[in-house]
C-alpha cells in the first residue's frame, strides 16, 4: 500500500533511527531528526534546526539534490485536514522569496496535527 500512496503523491511516516543513519552526513554536529516522511524515493525531514526536502532525481535515484529551509525563513503555513471523500492532508510551506507555497500531501495514516506541532514548535520560536 505504500508504494500505492506514494504514487498518489502522499506522504509515510518513516522510522527516526533508519533517517538518521542514512543522512547522518548532512546533519549539522547536535542536529536532531524530530519526524521524517517518505513520498516513494524523496524525503521530508523536520529537524530542530531546519526542513529538508530531499529529492531523488533520475532512474537510478543516485542523483539527489539536498534542499535545507531554516525555519526562520517559513513566514507561514497552512494545513488543510482530510475530509470524508478527501483522505489526504495538505501542508502549504510559504517560504521568504518564493511566490509559491511548497505543498506535501499526506495520507491519512500521517496525524497532520503532528505535523503542525512540529512546524509551530520551531516556527514559533
């Protein structure tokens, strides 16, 4: 069903400790991983310094391109919840510089509010 979700473009929630061994490398010293979410081959990751958004880019998957947005540079975000017909959750990133917001869709295996704690708990700051 997972593979079924990400092609729907929705997001899983991966397990903190198999995050933190494979991108170790791109971690600042002290830089802890808070949640991690899988879309097929690319990544989510809220730390307590910044987001990452990794993509995985052509066939093989070799290519990645490593995208890091301090939270202080989210303005804002919007969550839209999952409804009765609608069983996706979407998360709007608005980032300084950028017209457009970053969307993530989620399934409803992910509790967006856990999400939205994450954001606000660094955002807020």
């Amino acid at each position: 069903m997972a593979i079924f979700n990400g092609l729907l473009g929705n997001a899983t929630q991966v397990e903190l400790a198999d995050v933190q061994r494979e991108y170790a490398r791109i971690l600042a010293p002290q830089e802890k991983i808070e949640r991690a979410y899988k879309l097929i081959r690319d990544m989510f990751i809220f730390t307590d310094k910044r987001l990452i958004l990794v993509d995985k880019q052509g066939v093989t998957g070799k290519k990645t391109q490593y995208h890091s947005i301090p939270y202080k540079s989210i303005s804002h975000y919007s969550v839209e919840t999952a409804g009765h017909f609608d069983l996706d959750a979407e998360l709007c990133l608005y980032v300084s510089g950028s017209a457009l917001p970053l969307k993530k869709t989620f399934n409803k295996s992910v509790n967006i509010y856990e999400v939205q704690a994450v954001l606000s708990q660094y955002i807020l700051k």
